[in-house]
C-alpha cells in the first residue's frame, strides 16, 4: 500500500528488453535521486508514476525493476528513459498524508488541459468512461502516483470517438505550487497521458452496490 504523497522524483536511466520477443516486459533501472534506499530490500515495493514494482536489483542510489508487457500495455510513461515519481510502500508507523493507493493503474486519461489559475495550475483530464463512477467532487484519485482530490466532474461526449460509450469523464484538480515543484506533474500538457488509480474506497462501495442490485 502506498499514501499517494510523492516521496521524490527519480529518473528511468535505462530502458531493457528482457528475453522473449515482442511479448516480453522490460527491466527500468531507475536513479532514486533523494529518495532514501538504505531500507530498502530485494522483493520491497516502490511504486513509480503511481504503478507499483518490484525491486529486482540494488546499487547504491539506483535500482531495477521488472515491469511485464502488460503492465506496459497499461501504464503510461514507463516504457522510455525520463522522470518518474517515486513512493516507497507504506509502513504501519507513517502518517497517512494522502489516501490509502494500492499502486494498481486502472485506467490511462488524458490531459485535457493544464493552465495558469491564479497562484494555481488547473489540471483538466479525460478519464476513460468506464472509471467515471469512481470519480466524484471532493473525492480522491491518484495522477501519476500523486494523491490529488477532485473539484469538479462531468460527463462529456468523446470527441476523439475512441471510448466505449462515446464519452469520458472530463474532472478538474487544482495543483498548488508544490505540488508542481516536487513531482513531474510539471511537465504534462494537452495529450500527455497519465496513470489513472481510483479511490480504494469507492471501488469497493460500487461492488457491493452492484451486487445489491442484482440480489
């Protein structure tokens, strides 16, 4: 489990196809920059760009991980050298800063827009319709492994024609400035393509509600 609260940004040094042809993962070394490894172990969990991995290997401030085809299929931005941001699993004794992520990509959305509001930045996304009963005002959602709360929802027709449904679910998050300073937030733009992680809670409140309703 993880908070959603960036611990710091890295850096994918190295990007390696691993045996197996086209079906096959790759192995990311990653350059932990400030964030402290010294606890860390072969087998521990650090998420990266809110996608939770597996370190296979340990050198001084770098390691690496393995991340199958099909985690790659699902996740944006970790298939090419380049920032990441970087959380360590969670430990029973830390303060819970953010919400409780899980370090499970749902969905890939798609940067609306990202504007100046004030002090502020405004970061608009298109979610994928099928997440759009997760997302509601005043909840929480997870953007590239940062723990970010929604300020406005709607339901938008899908210009671009290539969801189910014919629409996405267009929500807004205001990102105060360090926010952007201390996570690769910075660096989206119209059509960047993010990682997308629903609210542990309403995942589990829209099952037992589904399951009402068949009963």
């Amino acid at each position: 489990m993880f908070t959603g609260i960036v611990a710091a940004v890295g850096k994918i040094t190295s990007v390696t196809p691993l045996v197996g042809g086209s079906f096959a993962g790759v192995r990311l070394a990653v350059d932990a920059g400030p964030l402290p490894l010294a606890d860390v172990a072969l087998g521990d969990s650090i998420a990266i760009n809110g996608a939770c991995m597996t370190v296979v290997e340990k050198d001084g401030r770098s390691f690496s991980v393995d991340v199958s085809r099909e985690s790659l299929n699902k996740t944006a931005g970790l298939d090419a050298v380049g920032e990441v941001n970087l959380e360590k699993a969670l430990t029973l004794a830390e303060r819970l800063g953010g919400h409780l992520v899980s370090g499970h990509v749902d969905g890939l959305g798609t940067v609306h827009s990202f504007e100046p509001v004030g002090e502020s930045r405004e970061l608009v996304i298109d979610a994928p319709w099928e997440l759009a009963r997760f997302l509601a005002y005043k909840g929480s959602v997870v953007v590239n492994g940062v723990s970010l709360t929604v300020n406005r929802v709607e339901d938008v027709e899908d210009v671009e024609g290539g969801t189910a449904g014919g629409k996405v679910c267009r929500f807004s998050i205001n990102l105060i400035p360090h926010t952007i300073e201390v996570t690769t937030l910075k660096h989206l733009h119209a059509g960047s393509r993010v990682n997308l992680e629903i609210d542990l809670i309403a995942r589990y409140v829209e099952r037992m509600l589904s399951v009402q309703a068949q009963g």
